[in-house]
C-alpha cells in the first residue's frame, strides 16, 4: 500500500534489504490528517537526528506511511543517516520552486524524507513570511501521510517554537550530561510556556549505564516538577553503542542495518510510546503552526 503514492520525484539509492514488517499494516487505511511528532533538544548533538531518522525507519516497519521532515533548516543531515541525495530541500519549497510533494525523496522501507537543505541562509533565519509560505506549502502533506517526524536543530530558534505551539506530542532527547539536562530543560520551559497541553516524552541518549540514564531523569524530572509544576514522561534510554557510529559512517540506520544492537532495540521500545499513535491536534498542524505566527 505504501506504493498507492506516486511521487514524481523519487531518486531512491540502493538500499540494504530490509527486515520483514513486525506489524500489520493498518494505519494507511485512516483517512484522518497525519499526525506530527516533533523531536527537538536545548543543546546541539544529543541523537535527535539518529532518534528521528530510526524513529521513522521504525514507524515504517509497522506499516505506516511515515514522513520525515528535517528542520534543521540549513544545516541538514538526515539525507546522509539514511543514505540518501535529495535533489530539493525545504528552502526550493520555501521559495516556491518546487512544491512539498516533489521534494520529497524515497527512504528505507518506503519511508519519505523532505531534506532540510545545507548551508543555506534563508532556511537558517526565515521571516514570519517565509515560514508562514512554507507552512502553507507543507500542509498537504497531512493528506499523504499517517505520521510527519520533524527532526528540529538544537534550541530555541523561532521556527522550532512555532512548531511547539502546534504540536500535540514532543520527543525530547537529551543526555545524562549537567549541559545537556539544563538546556533540555530551558527547551521544556519554552515549550510549556507555549503549548502546555503537549504530552512531552524524554529520552536520555547515549548513556553510559543505566544508572546514569536514570540519575539524568530524575534530575531532569525533578526541576521541572520543582520549578514548572509539571514533568515530563520518561519514555527510554538509549545507551552508548558503537553501531551507532557505524551506522553513521555506513549511511544506514542502525535499526536497518544492526537491529539487533542495543540502540536499535532500545529506539524500537521508543517508537511504541502511546502517544505516537495519538498525536493529532484539533485542527490541521500546519494550520495550528500557521496561527501560531501572528
Ligand atoms: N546512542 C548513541 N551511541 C553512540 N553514538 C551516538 C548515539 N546517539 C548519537 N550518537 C552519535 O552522536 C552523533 C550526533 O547525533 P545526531 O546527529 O543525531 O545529533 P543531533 O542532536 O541531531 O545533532 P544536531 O544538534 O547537530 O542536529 C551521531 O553522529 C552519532 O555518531
Ligand atoms: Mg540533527
């Protein structure tokens, strides 16, 4: 079903072969809007790239029709985890060249990736306008998809907070690091100032051990019940793994190419966070995204 789709410009390369569906496919038949994840981090580096990229193989996995989108607008590199040369990127959409649907790429397991495009200053600091015309152009992709993964950059930048304000359900990745629990938190303030409905998940990536994972939750959890009167939920740690870097030189993410690896299991626990399969606004996200700019 995943080929009812005909894009008119998919430039797919090849692909190791890809592990048997785990689920059946069901979601494709919902005609209902697609629903928006976003994943986003205070500090730059925590694996939300890797987090969004296997999320997103994973999802596909279970039968979805998933779409990743990379915000990190600019400064992109979800094409290269997943092995992948995107002809255009958000910034032709943006100005109009080209509309979403023919920017999109194809991905493993069927999956689609609109690219966020490399060194390019527009994406980096757009006007309201801007954002306001790319959103636009972004909101058909509601109708074509069960499940949008916006991979963000790091912190606080104005587009990510627009996209805060309108989605449902936040993944936030962070490590066990003071640094990286501390502008993980301001991410969380700004996002509860803005959107405090959201159900937020944290992950604690690349932890040493367990122990680590859990002291940065609980320090995490702690100030923001402390400060904010609310926390987030703790949906997993990811530990340390060298297939994780390996995957990165290989281009194929490691829950395709290392499934059995302690990464890849730990994301697959991950991608069944409840939410995932709830994450739908009261009106269309681009909408939502949209009002959130005037
Ligand atoms: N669980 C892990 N184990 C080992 N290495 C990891 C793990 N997660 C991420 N990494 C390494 O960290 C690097 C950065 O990850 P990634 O690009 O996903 O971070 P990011 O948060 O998207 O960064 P940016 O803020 O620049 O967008 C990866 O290239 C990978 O090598
Ligand atoms: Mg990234």
């Amino acid at each position: 079903m995943l080929n009812r789709f005909q894009f008119t410009r998919l430039r797919p390369k090849a692909r190791p072969q890809a592990p048997a569906p785990t689920r059946t496919p069901s979601r494709s038949q919902d005609q209902a809007p697609a629903r928006v994840i976003c994943v986003a981090s205070g500090k730059g580096g925590t694996g939300k790239s890797i987090m969004a990229s296997n999320l997103a193989i994973t999802r596909a996995r279970m039968g979805e029709r998933v779409l990743l989108v990379d915000f990190d607008a600019g400064l992109a590199n979800a094409h290269l985890l997943l092995g992948l040369a995107p002809d255009y990127d958000l910034g032709h959409v943006m100005e109009g060249r080209v509309s979403a649907r023919d920017a999109l790429v194809e991905g493993p397991l069927g999956m689609k990736l609109l690219s966020g495009g490399v060194g390019r200053d527009a994406l980096v600091n757009p006007t309201r306008r801007e954002l306001d015309r790319l959103f636009k152009a972004l909101r058909p992709m509601e109708e074509m998809f069960d499940l949008i993964i916006i991979d963000h950059g790091a912190g606080l930048g104005y587009s990510t907070v627009a996209h805060l304000a309108a989605t449902s359900t936040l993944i936030l990745v962070t490590n066990h690091e003071v640094t990286a629990l501390s502008d993980g938190y301001a991410l969380y303030k700004r996002a509860m100032m803005v959107n405090r409905g959201m159900r937020v998940g944290l992950v604690v990536n690349r932890a040493p051990d367990e122990r680590l994972a859990m002291a940065g939750r609980d320090r995490f959890c702690t100030a923001a019940q402390r400060f904010l009167g609310c926390q987030p939920e703790f949906i997993g740690w990811v530990p340390v793994d060298p297939e994780v870097g390996q995957s990165v030189q290989r281009r194929v993410p490691v829950t395709l190419g290392a499934p059995n690896s302690a990464a890849a299991k730990a994301i697959g626990k991950i991608a069944e966070w409840t939410p995932i399969d709830h994450a739908r606004t009261t009106s269309a996200f681009y909408d939502k995204a949209r009002k959130s700019l005037r």
